[in-house]
C-alpha cells in the first residue's frame, strides 16, 4: 500500500478544506481500502467523513433528507424510508452481507466503483478506467457480468450498486457541497456512461463532497419494490436487477418508475418502458411490451446474451407483481 497522511473532518467545510488534489473521502472504506491494497487507488491523503451528517429527517414539503455519513443498514432499517420507499430498503438489503451494511455509508455507496474483475488485476490486465488508453480486456474476455446498455468501445462494465438503481427510480436529489459551494443534482445524472473516458465516472468537480440524498414527497411511492437476480441467493453482484413503483388509476397506468441494475455503466433509468406504460391497462401483454421496448438498443457481449431476456422477464415480473398488489 502507498503511504498516506489521514485526517477526520468535523464538518464538511473542514472536509473540503482538508481534501488537496490528490485526496479520497473515507467512508466506511468497504470499497475504497479494498483498491488502495490492491493499488488500483493511491491517494496521498484520507480525510474521514464518517462524523459528518447521519440524520435522517423529514423536510418542508414531506421529503426524506438522508446524511450522507448514514450507515447503510441505518437507513434500511429506518421506520419512514421501510413504509414510505419500501424499493429503497430491500435494495439495500440485497446488497453486500450484514457486516459490511453495518460499515458502508450512503456517500460511501453512491461512489463505489465497478467490480469489474479486470479493474482489480492491477499486474495482469489492460483496463482503460485504470490506465485510459490501455485498452480493455473484458471485451473480448470474461464478460458474463457486464453491460449490455450504453457501453462504449472503450469500457463494458457495469455500477455495481444497489441502493443507487432505487434511487434513480425514486427520482432521488444527490446535495454536493465543493469549494464553489452547495449545488444539487438528480441521481440519473450523477453517473457518467462509459463513452471514451470510463476514467471520468461522475459529474462530481475535484474535492466535490456527497452531504445528503433527499427523496422526493411522493406518496404513491410506497407502492414501490426491488427484486435482485443474481448467481447467489446473498453476497453477490447484480446480474439483472428491477426497481419499480407502479401508480394505478381507474385502471390506466398513472405513473409508474422502472430502473435497471446489472446491465450499464451507470444506474439505468427505463424511460422507453415507462413512456410505453403510461396511460396504458396494467396487462401483463403491457408489461412485455414495455421491456422488450427497453431492451431494443441492448448490445450484449460473448457471454452475457441471456441478460436481455432476463432484464425482460423480470421488468415484466415485478411489474406483474406491483399491479397485483394493487388490485
Ligand atoms: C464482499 C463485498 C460484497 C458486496 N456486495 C455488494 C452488493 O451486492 N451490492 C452493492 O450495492 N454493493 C455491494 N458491495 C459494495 C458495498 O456496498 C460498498 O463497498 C459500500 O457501499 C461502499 O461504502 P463505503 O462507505 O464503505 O465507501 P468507501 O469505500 O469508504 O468509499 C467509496 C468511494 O466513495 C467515496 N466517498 C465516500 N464518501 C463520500 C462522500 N460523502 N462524498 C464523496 N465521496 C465519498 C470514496 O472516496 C471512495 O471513492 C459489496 C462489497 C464487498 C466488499
Ligand atoms: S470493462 Fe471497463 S473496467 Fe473492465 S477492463 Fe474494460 S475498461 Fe476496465
């Protein structure tokens, strides 16, 4: 491991006057210190952010504000986000195992970056998000677990995070604060596709902290799950995965949010799924439809073929699944 200096901030202003150039934000270190030994991640400097906000608050207008030092399981567990974001909590909940939900932070999640196993093997493998221009050996090797939606020539992994697809389908505000000052941004922006820099993951600027997640005032989006499909049934990686909240109203499709985990660069939002399903009956027919909508741009790779069809199936299952809870 290189050397680096540590430092824990009191606040975020001390943590973005703390963090130089070459500085990494600690959290929970799950991820992070996981790179560092394998040298994938040198920073000089880790300035702990584990003291700033772990609140979880109500705000004007009904939203959910979550400090972005709150402990994963704190927010899975937590009574408002289980009645009021039930998709939030099982997506947490399927993710990692009990003791590294217990360290993980939401700030911490939200960056954690692709377990593409060629982006670990520091000695052996060319990797453009590692070194850019290198080149990429996921393309023409192991690719079972990678994208098949909005990859580029230059990089075909995948965002591993669970909570961060419930997000994108909750419509969820990320609150920044850098040394330009405090800023918001959707969740569906926050991640970068891959195109010909898959070096450069978010819009975040250098030194740019995650204070808070809010969650917006719906109450239909109670109505709302997560289904995880993966080789094991704990401690694995996405292969497919659906967040969806589904609105129904005199029998027509009012509203309803689709988001994909397993299949791109960033969380995935399903616009041409949801556009097909507004206004229309909740039949099953719909709900294929809709997928297969989805799914037409889809360019899979040697070895993950079947992930189309299974992104489909289980669009169109937990779509099933949502409107028959509603009838
Ligand atoms: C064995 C194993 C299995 C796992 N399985 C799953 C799984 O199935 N599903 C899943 O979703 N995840 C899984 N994970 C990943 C786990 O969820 C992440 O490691 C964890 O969420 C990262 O949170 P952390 O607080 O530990 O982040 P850290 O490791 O501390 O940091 C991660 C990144 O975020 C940055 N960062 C941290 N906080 C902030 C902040 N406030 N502002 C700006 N930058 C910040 C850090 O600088 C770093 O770049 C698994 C991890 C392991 C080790
Ligand atoms: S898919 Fe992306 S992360 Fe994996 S080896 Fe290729 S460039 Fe690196």
């Amino acid at each position: 491991m290189t050397p680096f200096s540590f430092a824990r901030a009191t606040n975020a202003g001390d943590a973005i006057h703390r963090a130089g150039a070459d500085a990494r934000y600690l959290g929970g270190g799950t991820n992070l210190v996981d790179l560092m030994r394998e040298t994938v991640e040198r920073p000089s400097a880790l300035v702990d952010v584990t003291g700033l906000s772990h609140d979880i608050e109500e705000r004007g207008g009904g939203s959910l504000h979550i400090g972005a030092a709150t402990r994963n399981t704190a927010v899975a567990e937590h009574p408002a986000v289980r009645a009021r974001y039930p998709v939030l909590a099982r997506a947490i909940l399927s993710g990692a195992s009990g003791q590294i939900r217990n360290m993980a932070t939401v700030g911490g999640n939200i960056l954690q970056r692709t377990r593409c196993a060629y982006f670990y093997d520091h000695a052996g493998s060319r990797c453009n998000k590692r070194n850019p221009g290198e080149g990429c050996d996921a393309i023409e090797g192991l690719n079972r677990m990678h994208a098949i939606l909005g990859a580029s020539p230059s990089c075909v992994a995948t965002h591993p995070s669970d909570m961060c697809v419930a997000l994108a389908a909750l419509d969820a505000t990320i609150h920044l604060e850098g040394s330009a000052g405090q800023r918001q941004i959707p969740l569906t922006d926050l991640h970068r596709l891959p195109d010909g820099r898959p070096d450069i993951e978010t819009m975040l600027e250098p030194g740019e902290l995650i204070t808070a997640v809010e969650l917006p005032a719906s109450p239909w989006l109670a109505r709302s799950t997560y289904r995880k499909v993966r080789d094991r049934a704990s401690y694995a990686f996405a292969l497919v995965s659906v967040a969806a909240a589904l609105r129904i109203e005199s029998g027509r499709i009012e509203d309803v949010r689709i988001a994909l985990g397993g299949v791109a660069h960033k969380p995935w939002r399903a616009v041409r799924a949801e556009e097909a399903l507004r206004g229309a009956a909740p039949t099953a027919a719909a709900f294929r439809t809709a997928a297969r909508a989805e799914m037409i741009d889809a360019a899979p790779l040697g070895h993950n073929g079947f992930k189309v069809d299974l992104a489909e199936r289980t669009i169109a299952a937990v779509l099933g699944e949502l409107a028959g809870d509603l009838a």
